[in-house]
C-alpha cells in the first residue's frame, strides 16, 4: 500500500515522518497527531526499504504498543510479524532470554512482582536480624528501587538497609529471579560489560524510535544510549511530564539535545482534539512554567463553550452537581457516557462522586483497583506455574507449599529454611535433601507429604513444558490438586465466594486458551505466558467499560480524550497538592503540568469543581480555589452559582428528536 504522506499530514507531520535519517527530536503537543506521526513513520521506513528487524519501537505500556503496532500494520496492510514494538521492560525481557547467562542467571528466570518482591524483602530483612514491627517493607522496597534506578545511592544512608539490599539481590540471583527494576538495569549491565553484545544489538536494530520520550527514566535514557547509534527519533512533551514520583526525567529532552547536537527538531503545535478556548486556556496556564520548551497550540476549531467553574458547598453538592450536569449535557449532546471524563488529583477523591453516581443510577468505572492477577486465587494458580517453570523460585514455592493444605505448614517451613540456611541451598534444595536423606531431622509424615509435593511438580513440569494446549493442562493441574475443594473448605460459610473464585479461575484457563489460539502467537509456551502475564499486570489493566463514564486520577487519564471532562477538587491544596508545595518549586511545576494535562483532555467542554468547604479527618475545612484557576484568563471562564437545567425550549427540542429517531420511516416495511 502506499501512502499519499504530503496530502494525510499537515507539514510539521510531514517533516516528522520524513527525517528517517540521523537523530531526530520531535516535540509533540497535546492531540497533535503523535501517534499518527510515529504509525506513518514506520510505514515511511518500511516503504524506503529498511527491514522490518530493523526498526525498535518503545512506548510504556502494552496497551499503547499493542495499538501502535496494529495502528502500523492497518495502514501498511502488512503482517510486519518481524517489527519490534515493545515497552521498554518487554524489550528488557527480550535481552535478558539471550543474555542473561553472561551474569550468572539462567534463562529461565522468573519475574518477580511487588508481592512477590516484598515478600523477598521481608524475608531477607529477617534474615539479617530485623524483627518484623521494625522493619518496614513498603519503604524498603521504595529504597531498593530508587538505588537500583539510580535515583538515590547509599551515601549517609543509616537504617541498616544497604545489607539488607545485598541479602536481597544476593537471594535474587541464588533464586533465578529479577525484579522489575532489574529489567532495565540487568540488559545496561550486558551491554556495558560485554560491548560485543552492544553491538550486536547496535547492528540489528539500526532505526530507534522512543514515543512518551519525556517519560523516561535516567535508566531507560541510559539503555537507550547504548542501543542507538544515530538513526534515533524520540517523541515528546515537556509540557506533559508528569511521572517524577516513579522516575521520570522530564530533563532527558535536554539530555537528548546535549548528546545529539546535530539532530533534527520538529515541533507539532497544531491540536486536532480541542476548541480554542480550552487550548488558550492550556497555553496560559503552561506559560507559567519557567523550565520547559516554547510552544503554543493551535487548533483549527475555532471559538467552543467557554470553561464553566462552579463552587459547589461541599463535596456531597460538588459530586450531586457532576452526575446531574453528565445526565443533562449527555441528553441536550447526544452523547454517550464513555464521552464524559470525571479527572481527580488523589484516589481519596472518588468516594462522595461514586455515591453520587449511584444515586443517579449513573453508570460508570474507576481505573484502578485490585488487578485481576492480584486476587489469591489466581496468585496461587500462577503461583504454581511459575514454580513448574523455574523449580528454585522460592517465593511462589513457598506460597503453594501448603495450598491446598497437605502439611507442609509453617513449622515444617520454618525447619526447610533452618536445613536451607545450613546447606547453603534453597528451599526447593532443602525439600530435595529431606526427601533423600534419612539421616535428615524430620518427621516422617510430613516427609511422605514433601515427597509427594515433589513428585507432582515434576510430574507437572514434563506435562506444562511441552508448547501446545497450555490451557488444557492447566485446567488438568486445578483438578488435579482439588482447588475447588480448596476454595470450598476456605470458604465454607460463603459457597457464593468459593464458585466467584473458582470461576475467576476458569477465566484465567480461558484466557490462556485464547492467548495461544492466537495465530500471531509464535511462542506458546508456558515461559512466555508467565512473562506477559508480568508485564501485563504491572502496565494495564484492562476490561470492557464501554458505556460509562470516566472517573479517574489526572495521572490515569493522560494519553485519553473525552468530549467533555469535569476536573473535580479544583481547590488549593489538592492542585497543587500540598505535599508538592511542601517539597519545593520544581515539583509546584510538574503540578501544574499535571493541571495542564487535565486541561488538554477536554475536547469541547471543560467543567472545573471547587468546594467551598471539604471534609478533612471527618471536620469541615473552609476551601480556596487552586492557584492556577487565576492563570486562566476571565474571558475564557463562566462561573456558575448555581446549577444550570435546561430550559424547557430546549428539552421540548430534545424529547422531539428523541422521538423521531423511533419514528418508522416511509421506506420501512411494515411489521404484520
């Protein structure tokens, strides 16, 4: 297919799209076409005749590659099953599978999730003589991270936690396991202890493109120069850096134009999504900001409904307010309840909005939650897997032990550990000389039980390794250790949970089977199940909610549109909010990136809500509006005192055309 590139981009685009050669910056402003630009870029590659397998595509979440990668195969019309669009992490995966024998590991390494990490680092934490009231999990684990990404290092560090962390990356390692943080940082190790693995890549993968380039960490900034030689295009927003919290350096545009100073620079400035009044608002407020890149959108529609402010008494009139202006606007629109989107700052924010919609019988979902993969019941399913798939896996080990019950308790754990720490070897080790050696201390009954623990996940592993109908031999699994019994005598007050839970179960099996019914599925197996499953469940939680209304933090909503969104909690304290003021201007700057972002998803409509007074620790606290309300300049805002209905011109109108969509039309054949 080939493409009429002059006629389908405007000229920014056009230049964008056309710089295959050499490093290219492109700035790319809210709704200006990005991921058209990145789609028609491959496609212009691939048109030139570079290889398929030349081309390295990284964004940050499997859902934004998924969609790259099919929006890049619609438009060549092309299988394109040797184009790499991945996440930064996948990406890490794929290294570390070829290469990670060069560190020590094996290659069938497992990756560890939060739980799983926290429950190495709690382990670990005992290990080295902490007592569980004093030792905290949740900061460590932040601690072990910010060093592993290069955020913090362990200079002044007092609290004991540095041995701690050799403990853990030494368990790591004697487990055949990595974190998430190790997936960049173990592939930057490869590359920068063995150059010839470096270049090895450096010569496969010739052309790089980076989308979300501001959201890069110094670690995937770090890998990518590694990877690139010259034929490199990131794609960004300064203005749209709003991930600092988990290690985004918005600052790595700056690192770009410093490392590359002969690149090429293209900024897209045209917005295709929003009315200008919502873009003028957007550039006042972002103007504001001393440390970004110049830019003002534009947008070809013209003029739009200017931005209503209202300032509702409480948070209980602020969420009865939004359910009631959704219903109205949607009516008097014609829209759809997945147009609308309900942004907060904080997730505490969605309490008094979600029972306002409830009591308007409004439909709606929250982004977020528990994940579908964090429930126990799957945990426990794919907890087994992953110990079939790597037997020294200690922490999935250890959580299967005795689900369901066969006597292998926490006594008998407690002496595997002791025999473990003694011989030097893990606990599956330790499982292995109680099961051989008479000589060993144990009681005999629970040996018999570890024997044939044993046995089954040998017998498991023969069975789950082979590369076809993964789904049928896991339902085989399930029955075989009698989960549904399991769930049954776990739950014997509540039959409803145990069939709920065994029915999430089931879904889990039927999702395998789907998965590699797939004909784009070239790897079956039960690794590569194990390894999306990893990605999937940090990245993107995804179900069907079409038909409802957005209500989501400003954080979860970038990167989406909607024809009108409401901003609710508009008030000091909350944008910014106070902990950003409290740690200094630089992040009062990425507060008001994050209001911009929240500003920039409205396509036609913007509403804003700032109490008069919210409740705080259960007391009424009087409310201010947000500071950056008053960078918006009064002509482009509204202020409503009150709810605004529609007359009943406008719903005699309304009620008419509803009516005549149900009218039978002349052509239509008559029912009898």
């Amino acid at each position: 297919m080939h493409l009429d590139y002059e006629s389908e981009l405007n000229p920014e685009q056009y230049a964008a799209v056309t710089a295959i050669e050499g490093p290219v910056l492109i700035i790319a402003g809210a709704g200006s076409g990005k991921t058209r630009v990145i789609t028609y870029r491959a496609a212009y590659m691939l048109e030139r005749g570079i290889p398929q397998s030349a081309i390295l595509a990284l964004t940050f979440t499997n859902k934004a590659a998924k969609e790259m990668s099919e929006r890049v195969r619609s438009v060549t019309g092309k299988k394109l099953q040797n184009l790499t669009v991945s996440t930064f992490h996948s990406f890490g995966v794929k290294i570390l599978r070829k290469e990670i024998h060069r560190l020590g590991w094996r290659e069938n390494f497992s990756i560890y999730d939060e739980v799983d990490r926290n429950q190495l680092i709690k382990d670990c934490g005992r290990e080295m003589g902490f007592k569980p009231e004093s030792f905290d999990v949740q900061k460590a684990g932040l601690v072990f991270s910010d060093v592993k990404t290069g955020r913090k290092n362990w200079e002044g560090a007092d609290d004991g936690y540095e041995k701690v962390f050799d403990e853990y990356q030494a368990a790591l390692k004697a487990y055949n396991a990595v974190d998430f943080d190790d997936l960049i940082g173990l592939p930057i190790a490869v590359f920068e202890d063995f150059p010839e693995a470096r270049e090895e890549y450096r010569d496969h993968y010739r052309y790089i493109m980076i989308d979300e380039f501001q959201d890069t960490s110094l670690q995937q900034y770090r890998l990518m120069r590694l990877l690139s030689r010259d034929n490199i295009c990131v794609v960004g927003d300064d203005d749209q850096s709003i991930y600092s919290w988990r290690g985004a350096n918005f600052e790595n545009i700056t690192n770009f134009e410093k490392d590359w100073p002969s690149r090429r620079e293209v900024t897209l400035y045209r917005n295709y999504r929003s009315t200008t009044t919502i873009l003028d608002a957007a550039n006042s407020v972002i103007q504001n900001n001393s440390n970004r890149k110049e830019k003002d959108l534009e947008s070809p529609n013209e003029g739009g409904a200017q931005i209503e402010v209202y300032a509702p008494e409480s948070e209980i009139e602020e969420g009865e307010f939004i359910a009631r202006a959704i219903k109205e606007i949607k009516l008097k629109d014609r829209l759809h309840y997945d147009q609308f989107g309900v942004l907060i700052r904080t997730n505490n924010l969605t309490r008094h909005l979600e029972e306002a919609f409830l009591a308007a019988d409004l439909p709606y979902k929250v982004s977020g939650g528990t994940s579908f993969f964090q429930r126990k019941e799957i945990k426990d399913i794919i907890s087994y897997l992953r110990v079939i798939a790597n037997p020294e896996d200690d922490i999935n080990l250890i959580r299967i032990a005795n689900v369901p019950r066969r006597g292998i308790g926490r006594r008998a754990l407690e002496m595997l550990s002791a025999i473990a720490k003694r011989h030097g070897c893990s606990t599956r080790g330790a499982m292995q000389l109680v099961r051989t050696d008479p000589d060993i201390d144990f009681p005999e009954r629970v040996r018999q039980d570890i024997d044939s623990f044993l046995t089954l996940l040998e017998y498991e592993r023969e069975e789950l390794l082979g590369r076809r109908n993964l789904g049928a031999k896991v339902r085989k699994l399930v029955d075989t250790i009698d989960y549904w019994g399991y769930l049954v005598s776990e739950n014997q007050h509540n039959d409803k949970a145990a069939k709920w839970k065994f029915l999430n179960v089931e879904s889990l099996i039927k999702g395998i089977e789907t998965w590699e019914k797939d004909p784009d599925n070239l790897d079956p197996s039960l690794f590569a199940w194990l390894n999306r499953i990893s990605l999937i469940t940090r990245d993107d939680k995804e179900e069907d909610d079409s038909g409802k209304v957005n209500l989501m933090t400003i954080h979860a909503a970038k990167g989406l549109e909607f024809d009108v969104v409401f901003v609710a909690g508009c008030e000091d304290g909350l944008i910014p909010h106070a902990r950003s003021l409290e740690e200094g201007d630089g992040n009062v700057e990425e507060e008001r990136r994050l209001f911009y972002v929240a500003i920039t998803r409205a396509r036609k409509r913007l509403l804003i809500t700032a109490c008069k007074q919210r409740r705080r620790n259960a007391m009424p606290v009087d409310c201010v509006p947000s500071p950056f309300l008053a960078e918006i300049p009064e002509e482009l805002i509204t202020w409503r005192e009150e709810e605004a209905s529609l007359t009943e011109d406008e719903q005699a109108d309304v009620w008419a055309s509803v009516h005549k969509m149900f009218e039978p039309s002349e052509d239509a054949p008559v029912q009898g």
